[in-house]
C-alpha cells in the first residue's frame, strides 16, 4: 500500500530540486557504503533527469569504496542560489562538509533517529533500512529513471547497512522495493558482493586478535581496547575496527559489543558499538554519541571516559538480562 503522504513529501523534493541549477549533496563524516550509494546514485538521477543542472556529490573520500564512484571536489563560495541535499545525517556536527552555514535551502534525506532539525524540508524514517532505500522509494515515487550503475549503488548500500538483509529494519517493505529495482533493471547483483566485502589478509588477522583478546563481561558485553601500538602492528587503520563489529554479532555469550579505538592523529578514541537486545543510542548520547538503537557510535577524548561508557553498556546489559530472564 502506497503511503500518501509520503509519496507527496517524494513529489515535493523532486519540484524542490527543479528549481536550483546547482545542487550540494553531502553526508555524513566517515564516509560509508550507504552515504556513498545514496549520494552517487542521488547525483546520477538528477543528472538523468535534468542534464543542465550542476549536481555534487561532496566529503572526504573513502578509498575502500572507491569502487562506487568519484566525488567532486567544489570551492567553499557561498552557495545562497544552490540547494543542499545531506543524505544519512541526523546532526549538523556530522555533515561532512565545510561551509554549512552558507546554504540557505536545505533538503534532508535520512533513516537514523532525528537529531537536528536542520533542513527546509525532512524525510527521515527511522524504520527505513538505510536511506539508499529511501532514495529508491523517492525514485518509484516520481517515476524516475533507474539504470544499472544508480541501481547498483542503491542495492550496495542496501546490502551494506541491513548486513545482507540481516539487522533490525529490514523489512517486507525492503524486499518489496529491491525486488522492484532488479526486475527494473536485471543487474548482475552477486557480483557486487565481491567488491564490497574483499579486504586485506592483515584485516582478518587483526580480526582474529579480537576474537582472541576481547574481554567479555559476566552480563554480556564484549569490549576491547585498541591502542595506535596495536594498529601499527597488524597494519591497519582506525577504520577496522568498524569493518569487523558486525562479525560479533551472533555469539552466545555477548549481546552487546564495542570496539573503543585510539585515533591518534585525531587525538581522539573512537567508539564503535552493537547490541542485539538492550537500546543503545540513548545512552551513548550522553557520550555525545548517537546512531540508531542496536547500532551506535562516538568520539570520546580519553581513556577514563571509555572505562566509564564501558560501565555503562554493561548496566544496560544487567537491566536487559533481569527483564528478559526467563
Ligand atoms: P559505526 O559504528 O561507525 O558504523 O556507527 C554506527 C552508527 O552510529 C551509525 O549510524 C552512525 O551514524 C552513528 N555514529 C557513529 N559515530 C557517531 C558519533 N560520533 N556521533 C553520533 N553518531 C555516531
């Protein structure tokens, strides 16, 4: 069943668009496969749709996923005549780019719980997958051309944050619509696995490192400390640790995870964090952290601060296992 309001809120941003003849789109810091594919095909789909039309995709690059596509590279000018398009970001702090401020129209697109209110108009669900699934479901709203590369960072994305149709979120609706875009547009869909999951043999031996040396609380919570020491030695950078989180998902023992990563160049300790049962991202705010209930994340500026972010998952933990004893 088609949700109205919804399919005009699509109609609404497409007439949006077709006012400006430049259009910004950003994401969020850390580039990652669902920004990117919905940022890549977003590009490609007003580009198809209004050649004339000067359309970015901006933010740092992520050699990783080089492979979906090259962003653009744009002087920091003021930018009161463009619209801005940021895809997958609650909160202005992680829009991945300079100027924000100079952008007077503002378009947000995104699937984590709201942060800031920070655009002219919203589409946020934060029962959607990912927002490449929201991208697909504005593409179907207005009839909008759909070819194999938009299809294949569409299905990327998808793939990416539902961990191959696996987490939270993933629903009828989610197979409804891919169903719909390969029947469009009969893409060779395994073969996109390959590029999106290899990875250096240095990164499965770190893995196996945390398999081994993690430590895992009495109420569930797996946690390990990894230090610049201890990149350095098995030749690989601070974002392992968020490639490999995902792996800790289906062990007895654990039911919530986080891996607490020194970023020295940054001065900085990054959090990443994954729960199968007790909600997360409230109390990962008070870190000054955010993401969504099972899946969450934060920066935090010492070591005591992550003791203490510890602590607290494992209260989490404790209150989840006394509600949920049978
Ligand atoms: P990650 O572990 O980096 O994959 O992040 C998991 C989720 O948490 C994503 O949805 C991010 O948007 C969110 N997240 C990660 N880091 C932060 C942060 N420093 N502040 C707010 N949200 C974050």
């Amino acid at each position: 069943m088609i949700d109205l309001q919804r399919h005009f809120l699509f109609r609404k941003i497409l007439k949006y668009i077709k006012k400006y003849d430049t259009i910004i789109i950003a994401r969020h810091i850390g580039a990652d496969p669902d920004a990117l594919g919905s940022q890549f095909a977003l590009r490609e789909i007003i580009k198809n749709k209004y050649p004339n039309k000067e359309v970015y995709a901006v933010g740092n690059p992520s050699s990783r996923f080089r492979f979906m596509g090259e962003l653009d590279k744009i002087d920091d000018v003021l930018y009161d005549n463009s619209l801005l398009i940021v895809l997958d970001t609650p909160d202005i702090k992680r829009i991945d780019i300079n100027n924000f401020d100079s952008y007077k129209n503002i378009v947000k697109i995104d699937h984590h719980p709201v942060i800031d209110e920070y655009a002219n108009i919203e589409i946020v669900d934060d029962g959607s997958s990912s927002t490449c699934q929201l991208i697909l479901e504005f593409v179907f709203s207005n009839n909008l051309k759909i070819n194999d590369s938009i299809a294949k960072n569409l299905y990327l994305g998808i793939v990416s944050d539902t961990g191959r149709f696996m987490h939270d979120y993933t629903s009828f609706k989610t197979f409804e619509l891919v169903t719909k875009l390969l029947k469009k547009t009969n893409i060779d869909f395994t073969s996109l696995y390959e590029p999106l999951y290899m990875r250096p043999l240095s990164e499965v031996r770190f893995q196996g490192y945390i398999f081994e040396n993690m430590t895992v609380t009495e109420n569930g919570v797996g946690y390990i400390k990894i230090t610049d020491d201890l990149l350095k030695e098995f030749n690989v950078d601070t974002a392992s640790a968020g490639n490999i989180i995902s792996e800790l998902k289906c062990i007895n023992e654990i039911i919530i995870w986080a891996f607490l990563t020194e970023d020295k160049k940054n001065n900085l300790i990054r959090v990443n964090i994954r729960s199968r049962g007790p909600v997360i991202n409230e109390m990962v705010s008070k870190y000054g952290g955010g993401g969504h209930k099972f899946a969450s994340g934060a920066r935090l500026s010492d070591w005591d601060l992550a003791s203490d972010l510890v602590d607290d998952l494992d209260n989490l933990a404790l209150e989840y296992n006394k509600n949920n004893s049978k």
